[in-house]
C-alpha cells in the first residue's frame, strides 16, 4: 500500500486549546455558593476541591501539599530527591494533623531527661507519653515537666503519673470537652490492659475546626500523593505506606516500555495509581489494556505546561483541553469511569472550568502553585515587585539534580524540555484557593450545573476566534499600571 501523504495532511483532526472555547451560559438556577465541587482523583480518592498541585521541584513539597489539601486539594510531591527525603515528606504531611496520632513518639521511664528534650526537639513535638517495656502507659511528659528538671534525672522521677486518657472509641467532641475540663493538652488512648493506641492533641483539634473541607484520610490525615517513575519500583514501595495515590510522572505513558513497567509495578503496589501523561484515545486503550484496568486515574495533557517546550522543541504535543476530551471518550468507549487530571497550562478559574466541563475531574497546576508562599524557594524581588522561582522538571536546573531525568527521553544530553524563570507571587495557598474556586463556582453558575457531574451533562462549549479573545477581555481602557502614554 502506498503511503497516502496527502490525507496525513488535509485530514489532520484539530487540536484545541483552552484559548480555543468558551462556555457557552446556560439557563440556570444555581447560586455559586451552593455549587458543590467535591470530586474523585482516583476510583477511591474524594478530594472536596478539585485542585491537584503539580510535582515539581518549584512547586510541591511537604509545606505545599499541607496547606493544599487544608483546602480541600491535594499536593502531588515531587521526585527530584533521594527516596529517603520524599518519604519524610509524605510523612511530614501525614503527621500534620490527624485526630488520632498512631504512631505516636514515646520514651521508656528509665530514659533521662537529657534523652527527652533531645526527642522533643528533634520531632519538634512538646509531649511524650511514657511507655514501659510491656507497653502500658506509665505517665506522661511535657516541657513542663521538663523545663526545670536535672538532664541527668530519670523519666520515672519527673513524668506526670495521674495521666487522664481516653478509650478508643472516643470521638473527636468527647475528647475536646475533656481537655478543656482537665485542662490538658495531649490525651493518650489506650485500651483495657492500659496499652498505648494514640494520641489526641489539642492542636488537632482545633486544627480540624479551622480547616473543615480538607481532605483526609479515614484516620483524620491530611491526604497527599507522591510522584513516582514507572521503572522505579523501589520508590514506589518506599512510598506507598505514607500516600494516598502514587502519581505517574513520565511525559509520555503511552512509550511501551513505560506501559510494560507500569503493569509490573502496579502488582507490586496496593496504593492507587495515577497513569499518565497521556493525551490520545488510542493511548488511553493502551493503557486500560497494559495496566489490566488497574489505574485508578489519567493525569491528561501533554506540552501545555507554562514552563514546557517540548511541543517547541519536538512539535509533539496534545493539549491539555483536547486530551481531556480524547480520554474522555475513550474511556466512554471501554465504558470505564475514571477520574481524568487536566494537567498543564492552566492559567485561571475559567480554564479549569472547561477542562472540567470536557469530561476532567480535577485539575493539576504547577505555575499557579509555584507562585504562593508554600513552595519550595524564597521571594525575589524584582523592579519593587514580589516573584518566587519555577522551572520546568525537564529544565536544565531540574535536570542537574537528577532524580527525575528519566521523565523525558533524552536522546541528546543537551535537550532541555523545560524553561527555568519566575512568576509572580500571588500570596498563600488558601487565597489563592479560595479566589480560584469562587472563580469555578461562578463558572458553574453560568453553565446551569450544580456539581462537576452535571457539568459534564450540561456545559456546551463555544468555539471562538482570535478576535473574539481581544474582545472577550478588557478592552479600550487604561488600566492602573499601564498609563504609559
Ligand atoms: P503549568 O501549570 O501550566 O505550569 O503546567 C504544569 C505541568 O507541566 C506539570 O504538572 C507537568 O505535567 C508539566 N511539566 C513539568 N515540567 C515540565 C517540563 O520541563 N517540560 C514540559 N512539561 C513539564
């Protein structure tokens, strides 16, 4: 058969880009403040804000993923380090807050106090409970107790022995009126034989009033997900006691090496599974059909991220909006559901509301993230304005750290796929959260839809013109900053 270059050609299917559509308004009678946005990001992850933080080195680490599923979100955190340091970042946010510390630090009642104080900074935790060889509760220390003892003293002579404890069915009221009447702020849980099971703090308590839609695991955990090379098993499995979701960072999946190693690995993990990037249907069967259905989401898009010149570099590339949609159908198709993750070139609310509208679950940022207080990476100050750094993971910056080289091909080793810059600071993650999420309700207001399903079910797209984007915009005013005549 000859090859038909002609066809190749005038009959390319286009590709479309968030810049591309606009959301059609539809008739409604939703109040923004009802929309619910509360999501899946994997077959069992529920996330209550439809916002993923990208795994990057300029964008998520323990602080970030904290602050973000506080939100409702989730931080994906990188894998440019040794596995060591991304396992103690997962730990740091598991640690954060939870109702119930299970695997709490304690000291044995022949310690010093010398031993104490040297733990309780370490760990940075200002409460040990004292715990014998039998494993009963003994007593309990806190800096306190602490504070004007003798180094040298032993526990026994120093700890608190009256110690008020709760039973493991306490819940989260009983153990709160119970601190303030005793005035306490740590609670040890243990069972009949006096075993130790916890430790409730009075600091996650409150933390649980202050931030009610995070996301959290059944144990009252902040939820966080940890990116991860489908070759690296061992990462994997360092990894998958301390997430929630172990999230594929290759930029291009659908590679048969990549797919035959990610079906190795997924037997080797019991964590759910992110697979991606993708960004065709016939990638999507692919990958359904490597991985045995067990994936538990795609992360779709390929190119589109702000720091990325991959598509500028190779012309490869399938935008984020229109890999949402291929996904989408192809998994309509296989009449599989699955949580999509719009991934790369999300610039604000309104495209975030068409990747969702085109069929995706949540969206993934790097460049929106990158500029908030809880990245990675300190102020710039550039001209008497605020800038904090980012770069691409495929950047030269990034590369020269190594851990994650093996996200791209790398057929030369001068070919960077990323760019290294700043962007502006935007503040905290919680205002940046919360400006971008009434920006999606509002979105959601115009389109008639009540929650992200209906979205799916009711948004209409438009397509629009160069010259609609000039006009869809501010358009003949000055604008304060920009008077220059
Ligand atoms: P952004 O939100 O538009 O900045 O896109 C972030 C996304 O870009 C990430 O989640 C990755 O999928 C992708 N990405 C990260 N680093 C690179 C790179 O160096 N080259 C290409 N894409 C990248």
């Amino acid at each position: 058969m000859p090859i038909d270059f002609y066809s190749k050609l005038v009959n390319a299917s286009g590709v479309y880009t968030f810049r591309d559509f606009v959301l059609l308004p539809g008739r409604s009678d939703i109040e923004p403040s009802k929309v619910d946005i509360s999501t899946n990001l994997t077959k069992s992850v529920r996330l209550n804000l439809p916002l993923v933080s990208s795994p990057m080195d300029t964008v998520t680490e323990a602080e970030m993923a904290i602050a973000l599923a506080r939100q409702g979100g989730i931080g994906v955190i990188h894998r440019n380090m040794p596995i060591e340091e991304q396992v103690e970042n997962a730990k740091r946010v598991k640690r954060a807050e939870s109702f119930i510390i299970r695997d709490v630090v304690t000291i044995t009642p022949s310690d010093r106090v010398s031993d104490a104080m040297e733990l309780m900074q370490k760990k940075s935790i200002s409460g040990l409970p004292v715990v014998g060889t039998d494993e009963r509760l003994t007593g309990i220390l806190t800096r306190r107790d602490v504070n004007f003892a003798n180094p040298n003293e032993s526990i026994i002579d120093v700890m608190t022995k009256e110690v008020v404890c709760a039973g493991p069915e306490v819940t989260i009221e009983e153990a709160k009126r119970l601190m303030h009447k005793q005035k306490i702020e740590k609670l040890p849980v243990i069972d009949q034989n006096k075993k130790l099971l916890g430790l409730i703090t009075i600091k996650d308590v409150y933390s649980r009033e202050r931030f009610p839609f995070a996301a959290r695991d059944t144990q009252g955990r902040l939820l966080v997900g940890a990116a991860i090379s489908p070759h690296d098993v061992d990462r994997a499995k360092a990894l998958e006691k301390y997430v929630d979701v172990l999230v594929s960072d290759v930029a291009h999946f659908h590679n048969v090496n990549v797919l035959s190693s990610s079906k190795k690995l997924v037997k080797e993990i019991a964590t759910d599974f992110i697979a991606g990037n993708i960004g065709t249907i016939e990638a999507t069967k692919d990958t359904i059909d490597a991985l045995d259905g067990r994936v538990d989401g795609i992360r779709a898009g390929v190119g589109s991220g702000s720091i990325c010149v991959t598509s500028e570099v190779t012309k490869a590339g399938a935008p984020t909006l229109f890999a949402v949609s291929q996904i989408a159908v192809a998994l309509q198709e296989a009449k599989m559901s699955l949580p999509i993750i719009a991934d790369g070139g999300i610039r604000a609310a309104g495209d975030g509301a068409l990747a969702l509208a085109a069929g995706a679950s949540a969206v993934m940022m790097g460049n929106v993230f990158a500029g908030c207080t809880e990245s990675p990476g300190g102020l710039i100050k550039i001209g008497g304005k605020y800038y904090k750094p980012y770069r691409g993971m495929g950047s030269s910056g990034s590369r020269q750290r190594r851990f994650a080289m093996d996200r791209y091909n790398q057929p030369a080793k001068g070919i960077a796929e990323g760019v290294e810059g700043v962007v502006p600071y935007r503040g905290d993650v919680q205002t940046v959260v919360e400006e971008f999420s009434g920006g999606l309700r509002a979105s959601f207001g115009y389109a008639g839809a009540i929650s992200i399903r209906d979205l799916w079910v009711k948004a209409k797209f438009g397509a629009i013109t160069a010259a609609g984007i000039d006009e869809l915009r501010p358009h003949s005013i000055i604008l304060p900053g920009e008077e220059k005549i």
